[in-house]
C-alpha cells in the first residue's frame, strides 16, 4: 500500500481553491463588517439606550465649508446705503452767503416731513451751502491741535463762550435728583428751563446793532434746541445739527467770518463738546435716535468730522492708534477724535470691536485724510438724509425753505 501524505490545514478547511478565494474573501469582509459596526444601543452597564453619534461627512475637494457668521448680528439699524456713500462725492467747503439787508427775520419752523423734502433740502442753495459750512470748518482746522494759537477772538466767539462756560457752570448749580432709571434724569428740566428763560439775554451782546436785534427771535429756537430736548430728556445728532445750524445763521448775518473758523472750532465747539458731555454724564440723556454699535457715537458726529481733519498729515498717529490706550490718555485733550474715542471706551464696557465695530473698522482706513473724506459723505447720509433727524431742522429766513 502506498503511503499517503497528511493534508495541510489549508487543504483541510477547503480543497477547492476558488472555494478557498470565496470563503477567504467572505470571511474578511465579515471580519470588517463587524469592526465597522456601530456599537449596540444599549448601555453595558445600565441596560439603558445609547445615543447613537453620526461619523462626520468625509473632506473632499468639492466640500463647501459653511459661511462665515459674525458674533454680532445686524442690527435693524445697520447702515444700509454703504455703497452709496462710498461712491459719493465728498462735500467741499464753500463760503456762506451773506445776508444782505433789508433783513426780514421771522420765527423758523419744521418743513421736512418726507424723502421728497430731504431732496429738496439738499438741492436748494440753503442745502448746499449749510453742508459746504461744515466742511470748511473741517478744513480749516487741518493738522491743528486744540492748543494751537488762534487769532483774537471776536466778540462774538468771547459772548459765545461765555455763555457756553455760564450753561456749564449750572450743572453744578442744579445737582441731578434721585431717579431709578437710567436714563432721563428729571433735574435736567431745570436746567433746560432756567436756559430758556435767560437765553435771549446771551443773544442780546452777540447782536451788536439795532438792525440786528430782531434777529434773536430767529436765533432763539435754533439755540434751545441745541442742547437737547426737554421733554424727552435726550439729546442726539439733530440737536447737534441744530447748534451747527445756528453758528451758520451768526456766518449769515457776517458775525462769524472766515477767520473765525479755526476758534470756532478748536475754542467754541470743544466749549459746546464739553458741556454737552457734562450733561449727558451728569443728567443721563437718553441717546435720540442711536445707531447702537452701528453708530460712532451715541450722541455726536460733529466731532469725529473735525477731529479727523486735525490728525490728517501727522507724522506718527494713524487711525489703527486709537487702539493705543498711551495715545488716548496722552493726547486726547489735544485732538477731538481721540477724545471721542476715550469718551466710548469710558462709558461702554466690553470688546471695542464688538460695542463699537463701526469705529474699529474706521481704524483699519491707511489715512486720515480718506477717514476725513468718508466721514464728510456719512454725515450727509446717516445725519442731513434722515427723515427721523430731519424732521426737526428749522427753516426761517437765513436758512430758507
């Protein structure tokens, strides 16, 4: 009998090759089926069910990843119009027309009370002109500090700001009385009122002549309104507007020239700025008509238009230092931007990009010659274009509807 030789237990578990592929192949792919199966849905040790976790999707080159979203949301208030702004032209300064007399003054009231009106506004001499004050006076305190000597002041910038330094010296007259709210302190009424009842007595030695006089009658309710409103207690960009306004119909009437403007600027504006800030700290006026984090400022504009114009050409500040707390601290009392900065980073707590983003992109622009520039055409749009702002501007002779 011939020997026979063992089997291998490779031959043993299957003779057939390609039944050997098969079973090979089988066998691993339920090797891999049960590596790659999900664990069972009941807790080991609790009997309990398990929640199941979904592998994330596989990176492809064809994969999108989500769109970007910001940590703060648009506000209903967001400025809207940004292309347009950017694509406007910026205002030039131009002289303001001389009134020329006969005069034929008269008490000045609300016209605007539509998008048509603004139109009309801006279209009309008294439009252009008003806007064309605001951006001389812009230029005229180029690469000036607020220390910077001024020509003697006239008698009309030395009644204005003894009247400003008299208003101021009343806050301390009239202290603030205990209110739970946070804004509209009552005591601000007061003063409000105790202004009204003297204020035709500041006008009377800023009208020099007797052809002049009846002229506060015009003067008057531009003047009440620039500090703000009684009644609601709150004070915003139309007030503003409104003191603006007023120093114009004083350029119409040639008792504030051209060579005024530099202590116009850096003398009564940083007065008015000052006193403003007073109140609003002291009586807590409630921002009128704020932007939020959307705005520069929740009171003023004014004051971010002259400020830039201060700082264009310096040699070592550029608008990324108002990140520097050393040159906010430093330089503050010198350039009224600076000081409107260090104002927001007092009274708003926080991230500053995120309670004031508008201002920290504004510090991304190179110079502040284009910071200039764009705040010029943002305040003809956000502030002189508004119905809500508009609405309250007065219209007499000086300023003609």
């Amino acid at each position: 009998m011939a020997d026979t030789e063992p089997s291998s237990p490779s031959s043993a578990a299957c003779a057939d090759v390609s039944c050997a592929a098969v079973c090979s192949t089988s066998t691993s792919a339920t090797a891999t089926a049960a590596e790659a199966s999900p664990p069972p849905s009941v807790c080991s040790a609790c009997g309990g069910p398990t929640a199941s976790v979904a592998s994330p999707p596989p990176w492809t080159d064809a994969y999108n990843p989500p769109a970007y979203r910001p940590i703060r949301l648009p506000a209903i208030n967001a400025p809207t119009q940004t292309n347009a702004i950017i694509l406007a032209p910026v205002p030039q300064p131009l002289p303001v027309p001389r009134a020329i007399p006969p005069y034929d003054f008269e008490t000045p009231t609300k016209r605007i009370s539509s998008p048509d009106d603004i139109r009309r506004f801006h279209s009309s001499a008294a439009g252009r002109h008003f806007l064309g004050f605001i951006a001389a006076l812009s230029h005229s305190v180029r690469g000036h500090k607020i220390s910077d000597p001024v020509p003697p002041l006239s008698q009309t910038l030395t009644s204005l700001l003894f009247l400003l330094q008299t208003l101021t010296s009343w806050i301390d007259e009239i202290p603030p009385l205990p209110h739970p709210a946070r804004y509209g302190n009552p005591a601000y009424r007061c003063w409000h009122a105790r202004l009204s009842a003297e204020a035709p007595a500041f006008l009377y030695p800023i009208l020099t002549s007797d052809e002049l006089l009846p002229a506060a009658d015009e003067l008057l309710p531009y003047l009440l309104d620039s500090f703000g409103n009684a009644f609601r207690i709150d004070y915003g960009t139309g007030h503003e507007t409104n003191f603006a306004a007023f120093l114009y119909c004083l350029g119409r009437l040639s008792l504030i020239r051209e060579e005024d403007y530099p202590a116009l600027v850096t003398r009564v504006f940083v007065a008015y700025l000052e006193l403003m800030r007073r109140l609003q700290t002291t009586y807590s006026l409630e921002p009128a008509g704020s932007h939020g984090v959307w705005g520069l400022d929740d009171y003023h504009f004014l004051p971010f238009i002259f400020g830039s114009a201060q700082l264009i050409d310096h040699k070592y500040m550029k608008p990324k230092s108002i990140h520097n707390q050393d040159i906010l601290d430093n330089f503050s009392h010198e350039y009224m931007y600076l000081a409107c900065v260090a104002f927001v980073k007092k009274v708003k707590k926080g991230v500053f990009a995120e309670h004031s983003p508008m201002l920290d992109d504004i510090s991304a622009v190179p110079t502040w010659s284009k910071v200039n520039s764009g705040m010029l055409k943002m305040y003809k749009a956000e502030v002189l274009e508004k119905v809500p702002i508009m609405q309250h501007f007065l219209f007499g002779s000086l300023i003609k509807w």
